[in-house]
C-alpha cells in the first residue's frame, strides 16, 4: 500500500491527531519522544511502562508508523515530564494564543 493510501486510511479515522497525516516514518512528536526520552535514559520499555502503555506503542510512535491518541499523549508527556500540551504544539495539533 502507497503512502498516499496510508494517509487517506488514517484521515478517515475520526479522533486521529493531525500527524497521523505525515508520510510514515516523518513525525515530529515521534522525533521529539525519542529524543526526551534518551535525554531521560529511559529506554522504551521503561518509558512504556511509566506511562502505561505498551513498549510497541512507544516504538511504533517514535519511529511514525502510528499516531498517538489524546489520552496516549497524556500518559507519555506525565513520564517524560512534559506538558500535555508540548505533545499537541509539537506536532501542530495546538496552537498556543
């Protein structure tokens, strides 16, 4: 399946965060959670676990293969000790007045 497809697929789940439209493996809050995290030395289990979620759910975030959920983010801005909404600006899914 072609990016192209991929995008529209994802576009078509209502709820999805607006870098689920970015081509796979492009994600700025992928970049951003990945970078937190080793600055952290936290590996993706031990983030995973802080934020109770599964490890491939870090892995598939960071590396753009899936979007994060509103209340995923939550859970990975609380165990990276970051704002929510840093994970919305980060991405472009919140602009800030």
């Amino acid at each position: 399946m072609s990016t192209r497809h991929d995008i529209r697929r994802v576009r078509e789940n209502k709820g999805f965060p607006s870098d689920a439209t970015v081509p796979r493996g492009v994600s700025p809050l992928g970049d951003y959670v990945r970078t937190r995290r080793v600055q952290l030395g936290m590996t993706q289990g031990d983030l995973a676990r802080a934020a109770n979620v599964a490890q491939t759910t870090i892995s598939m975030i960071e590396i753009g293969e899936r979007p994060a959920n509103t209340a995923t983010r939550k859970k990975i801005a609380k165990a990276l000790g970051v704002k929510p909404v840093d994970l919305f600006m980060i991405s472009g899914d919140f602009e800030r007045n």
